[in-house]
C-alpha cells in the first residue's frame, strides 16, 4: 500500500492519521497493494479543478481522478488514482451535519476512494459500501438504523 497526501502545514489535520485511515479502508476492500494519492485544497483549487474537469464553476468537496479507466489504465494496475479534497467545504459541511472536521475528512475519505472503485451516487451498493466503511474507520452510524 501506498498513499501519498499533500497538507498545507497550517491545515489541522495529521498526515499519519490520514494514511493509516486509507491504509484500513484498503485493507478492507482487499487492496493492500493499492496506490492512492489525497490532496487537500482551498474552495478555490477545488473551483477550478471542478471546472475544469466537470466543467462546473463552483467549489465542491471532494473530487477523485480515476486511473483505472482511460487511455492511462494500464500504466500500474495498483494506481487506483487521485483524491483532491477542499477543507474549507469540508469545514462548513461539518457544521451543517454537526460532525467534527476529522469525520467530515473520512467521510469524503470514503466517498472519494469509492469513486475511484467505480462506485457512482447510482452504483446499487453505494450507500452499503459507505456505511461499512464509516464502520471500518470506527464511527458510529450516522444514518437511522431502521434504514
């Protein structure tokens, strides 16, 4: 496994803890051998990524850059890609969901690393492979259990 992560010293999140998470959701997912690099961003490097990329002008939380599919896809077949997320989105959609920045982290984390495994918002087992991953992490469910 490797994961390499780009933090601005002034960010409050730890480097080590970021990777040890990723490290425990590869594990789980079977994916050790995996290679998976996060960045953490302004609204504004996200802005302009997302247009960029999706051709939409605004900020939005996490991105991920898939390197499995495409001309690029065979270039090493445990580069599952590039994760790029804005902490000043993650912050305020922290407080609006009364979770704390780390939480807001993994969920986006989890989110980001699906997308790359090819689990879209339409995927049947998207919202199933996102709950056993906020497990694996050591969270408690935020959704209702009767659901």
């Amino acid at each position: 496994m490797q994961v390499w992560i780009n933090l601005k010293e002034k960010d409050r999140l730890k480097a080590d803890q970021i990777e040890e998470k990723m490290g425990k959701l590869l594990k789980a997912l079977n994916l050790a051998e995996a290679e998976v690099s996060i960045s953490f961003v302004s609204d504004e490097e996200i802005k302009e990524l997302n247009r960029q990329y999706r051709q939409k002008d605004a900020p939005t939380n996490v991105l991920s850059f898939c390197m499995q599919e495409g001309e690029d896809k065979d270039i090493n077949p445990h580069l599952l890609g590039d994760i790029v997320i804005s902490l000043e989105t993650a912050q305020r959609e922290a407080e609006a969901c009364d979770f704390s920045l780390e939480e807001m982290v993994d969920f986006y984390l989890i989110h980001g690393l699906l997308h790359l495994l090819g689990y879209h918002h339409d995927h049947p087992e998207h919202e199933a492979m996102m709950r056993r991953l906020w497990q694996v992490l050591g969270h408690s469910p935020y959704w209702d259990e009767a659901t």
